[in-house]
C-alpha cells in the first residue's frame, strides 16, 4: 500500500448543478479553481447518526444507523483578491443554492458533490504570517435516493 501527501491537489467550484449526479454529468461542468488553498480539511463522506433504543425489560442499550449527512469541510486558504476562485466563493456565500465541487487528487482521484457555500472569516493574522481565510462548504443531498458524491478512481 502506498500513501500520498495533498501535494498536487486542486480545489474547483462551479455555481452550476450537473445535468445528472454522474462523472459525465460533473465532468460536463465548468468549474473554477480556488487558488492559494494550504489545507482541505475534511474530505465529503457520509456520516450517519446513532440511534439508541433501551427497552425496560433489557439492561443493555440497542444501538442501530440512523440517517445520514455528508458532513462538513472547512478549508485554508491564502487571500487572493485577483483570484476567480475566491471571488467566486464570495458569490456562492450569499446564494442559497448548492455549488458543484471538485476535489482533484492526482493519486487517489476525483471527488465531485454538492455543498452550500457558508463563507468563513478572514485572519491577517501578524507580520510574519500569510492573510488567510477559513471557508466552510457544508455537504448536502441531493434528493431521497440521490446523495450527489461521485468518486472517479485516478487515471
């Protein structure tokens, strides 16, 4: 087994949704690369609640899966005033609909979904550190049967 670093992995956001939650549908897409990003934080997966059940006549609790989210990402990047990427996610901050992703790894592949742009705070932070900004995707569906995460195995 082989591990890899996140060197080489690109960030792309595009306002539109594909015609179908399919590579196809994504890879139809055009989608603008968010630049200066130094972490990705946590990559979109799904994330299911627990559910408990303790009836009286057991001492031990029943545990079972319960619904499910596809969680949250936060990500680190450097401000860059003139970057397409950046301004468009102040675009998408106050749209209140999803946004196409794309998470380009050049070892372990693509990974396209569907999230809402929350926006994040800047910190300029002191004289020897980089203007950054914490942006926050949050992962959502995309219908009952239709969660939206497509992963394309790498090339």
């Amino acid at each position: 087994m082989t591990v890899s670093t996140s060197a080489g992995t690109t960030l792309g956001i595009s306002a539109a949704a594909p015609a179908t939650y399919t590579e196809a549908g994504y890879a139809a897409l055009t989608f603008t690369s968010i630049g200066e990003v130094s972490d990705l934080g946590d990559i979109p997966s799904r994330i299911y609640e627990l559910v408990t059940w303790n009836p009286i006549a057991e001492r031990g609790t029943r545990k079972f899966k319960g619904g499910y989210q596809i969680g949250s990402q936060t990500i680190t990047v450097g401000i860059d005033a003139d970057d397409a990427g950046q301004t468009l996610i102040d675009t998408l901050t106050n749209s209140d609909n999803p946004a196409s992703v794309k998470i380009g790894h050049p070892q372990l592949g693509t990974i396209y979904a569907r999230a809402l742009v929350m926006g994040g705070p800047k910190n300029y932070g002191d004289v020897n550190t980089v203007a950054t900004r914490q942006i926050t995707l949050e992962y959502t569906i995309v219908d009952q049967t239709t969660d939206g995460i497509v992963v394309v195995a790498p090339e």
